[in-house]
C-alpha cells in the first residue's frame, strides 16, 4: 500500500497498516533534511497516545516520558485572575496520562525510529503528481518520475493535499475573522516559570488582546489573538514579539523567543473522503483543516489514520468487492461524522473566542464578575476557550 505524506498523520498510517500486516511504503515530497520549525502540535490527547501504543508497541509511552503534564490551568480577566485549579493527579491514574505536552517535531522523530524499526521505507522528494484510480486499484506518479502501482492509497499530504484534488474532492468551509500571531520561546532553565496553562481574556499588558500561554517540553507556546485594526505582520516582528514575550513571560525570556508565525485559522473540510472507486482515502489534514482550540487537528489526523488502516486491511482480503467498498464506505462515514462534528466544537471556540455575539460577551462579562463568589463563572471562563470536551459521537475501542 501507498501513503501519502510523512506527517504524524501519515506516519501513523503507515505504522497502523503494518500493525496489521499490510506492507505499506511512504511517499514524501519534501527532502528528508525539510525545516521542521515550530513545534506546531504539542497537545497530544491520551486517546492519540492509546492508538500509538496499540499500532506500535512503546511509542504512546516513549512521548509520555518525553513530554510533561501541567498540573495547573489558570485563567485571568482583564488584568485579574478568575480561576485557578492544580491537581494532584493531572494525568489521571491510568497507564497512559490524559494527554501530553511536547513538540511536533520530538513526537516526529519517536515516529521515524518506529518506522525504522518496522522496515518502513520513505521515498523522500516523491511528491505525488498524479494519481488515477480504478475498480482494480491506483497508479501514482511522482516529481521523481516513478509510477507506482497500489491496490489503495491514503491522502494523509496536507492542506495542499495534491491527492484531494486529484480525486475530484473539494474543501468547504470558513475562515477566522481574526488572525492569532503564535511563537515557541525557551525555557529558563535555572528559573523556570510554573507548568500551567495560562489564559488571559484581555490581557492590558499586550493591549487588550487575548493571551494563550501553554508549556511543552523545554518551551512555551504564546498565543496572541488580534483585534481589529492590527497589522499580524508588524506585531509578530522580532522587536514587537520581543515586548510581547517581555510583558507576558518577565524580562528573563526576552532574548528566548525562537519561532513565531501569524495565522488566519481555515474551519474547512473536503466534500469527501474517499474516491469514486473506493480506492482512495482521506486523512488528516487532506481531509479536513480545523482551528486549533481543544487541539482536535493531529489528534483527529491520528484517529482518521487508524480507521483508514483498518478499512484497507479488511478491504484488500475481502473475497468480494461488495464488501472491501463497504469498508471503505464505512471508514469515510465514521470519519466525515468525527470531522463535521470537531468542525463545529472548533469553530464554537473561534466563534467564542472572536468575541462579536453580544449574548457572548455579555456571558463574558457577567461571569468575571461573579468569578470572586461563584467559582463555576470562573470554571466556564477558563473552560469556554477550549470548545466542548466530548469525544465525536462514534463508538471507538477501548470503551468497554
């Protein structure tokens, strides 16, 4: 089997496909020296680290040893702290915590060595061009001119996705009104902040915009929303950026900051997830593009790679066609429900978080001031950012 992209999402379905016994190759069409900057996704949810340890026995666990649970969320309102919790226990008392905090490109390379333990191969700067399918199976052509012949092949290539467009398969959707500028700074070793994940509704020492601060093994994510009338690439300059970190962080970080980008987020998903034929999947952000808030895109992307695995196993030792397009059916039915749904919790935190419904913002409001008396205001405060905590409305393993 071919897969498409040499992401988590696509590292995770190769590594799914081989869990059940299907040889599977990856194509990739960066270099393998490509810039990994940024740590990008760094909330790993505990389900996520259950997928990974059942697909490749050890990896769950290996980013759990490599990545720190923060034991306290904490929430500010104008200049004024609304709620604050620790918990003895933030990772549960299972085998595997709630969730994890660590880099993309730390949890990329547990991946790699997994592959590389597996015998999963990698065909760097093979950037799919082309790609037709059939009742009998899928022929790709790449940039390095290789034609590749495969009884199924998973789009797990991006938000560009080249196999998407290939199939005929279009996004649809939004984008934020607002644009969120986001940055990794270092920790101070010899004087580390506290690990908690900080939310500032407002925050007067960036200038009224909402503060998100998040820690991750050696680093912090900042994020800082914009309001109306800034420039995302005047603030997120090295000098602006520097204030910012400064004003947020104390005057210890300020020469730690290394990587900052601004986003407008897109609340997109592809009209489907699989091909005419039945011969093409869909995964991760080929798929579907969420805003980041309650960390659903890698974690969906990694649920989205083990059903696409499942389906393809079952699909290529059907005796019968009816039944290998019925898996298929099924993957792209259970996956197109998970994505509609993590669209609409995404987007519930977006609406929430760009502030403009005045029901909202008088909830907002009335619930800072009741925070001091009433600690749910002040927990609907600190959880509201984040969207719903349900899973998708999917029955998954390991429930019962």
């Amino acid at each position: 089997m071919l897969v498409a992209g040499a992401g988590p999402v696509g590292m995770t379905t190769a590594l799914a496909l081989h869990a059940r016994g299907i040889p599977v190759t990856i194509l990739e069409a960066e270099s393998e020296d490509r810039d990994r900057s940024g740590s990008r996704a760094i909330y790993v949810h505990g389900s996520t680290l259950r997928t990974l340890n059942r697909v490749s026995p050890g990896l769950g666990s290996k980013l759990v040893e490599n990545g720190l649970v923060w034991p306290t969320r904490r929430t500010c309102w104008r200049g004024k702290e609304v709620f604050c919790r620790t918990y003895d226990s933030p990772g549960g008392k299972g085998d595997l915590p709630h969730f994890t905090s660590i880099p993309q490109v730390r949890t990329e390379e547990f991946m790699h060595e997994a592959l590389e333990d597996a015998g999963i191969e990698i065909h760097w700067d093979s950037a799919v061009e082309k790609v037709d399918s059939t009742e009998d199976g899928v022929t790709v052509e790449t940039s390095d001119g290789q034609v590749w012949e495969t009884p199924y092949l998973v789009g797990a290539d991006g938000g560009g996705s080249t196999v998407r467009k290939e199939i005929g398969a279009e996004f649809a959707g939004d984008q934020s009104e607002n644009s969120f500028i986001i940055a990794d700074v270092d920790e101070v070793e010899d004087d580390p902040l506290p690990l908690e994940r900080l939310f500032h509704y407002d925050d007067p020492s960036v200038g009224g915009r909402n503060v998100l601060l998040v820690p991750f093994t050696g680093g912090w994510r900042l994020d800082i929303q914009c309001i109306e009338g800034d420039d995302p690439d005047e603030l997120s300059s090295d000098e602006q950026m520097r204030e910012f970190v400064v004003e947020v962080m104390g005057e210890k970080y300020a020469d730690n900051l290394t990587w900052v980008s601004s986003y407008k987020f897109l609340q997109v998903m592809a009209d489907t997830f699989i091909d005419d034929h039945r011969r093409v999947l869909l995964v991760g952000e080929a798929a579907h593009l969420l805003a980041p808030f309650g960390a659903r895109g890698m974690n969906s992307g990694v649920a989205d790679a083990d059903e696409a695995a499942s389906a393809i196993a079952v699909a290529a030792r059907s005796k019968y066609d009816s039944v290998a397009h019925d898996e298929v059916e099924l993957f792209a039915a259970r996956r197109e429900k998970a994505a509609r749904y993590n669209l609409d919790a995404a987007g519930q935190a977006l609406e929430y978080l760009q502030g403009d419904d005045p029901v909202t913002v008088l909830r907002k409001e009335a619930a800072a001031a009741l925070a001091d008396y009433f600690e749910p205001a002040g927990e609907y405060l600190d959880d509201a950012p984040y969207g719903p905590h349900t899973p998708p409305p999917i029955v998954t393993t390991g429930n019962y």
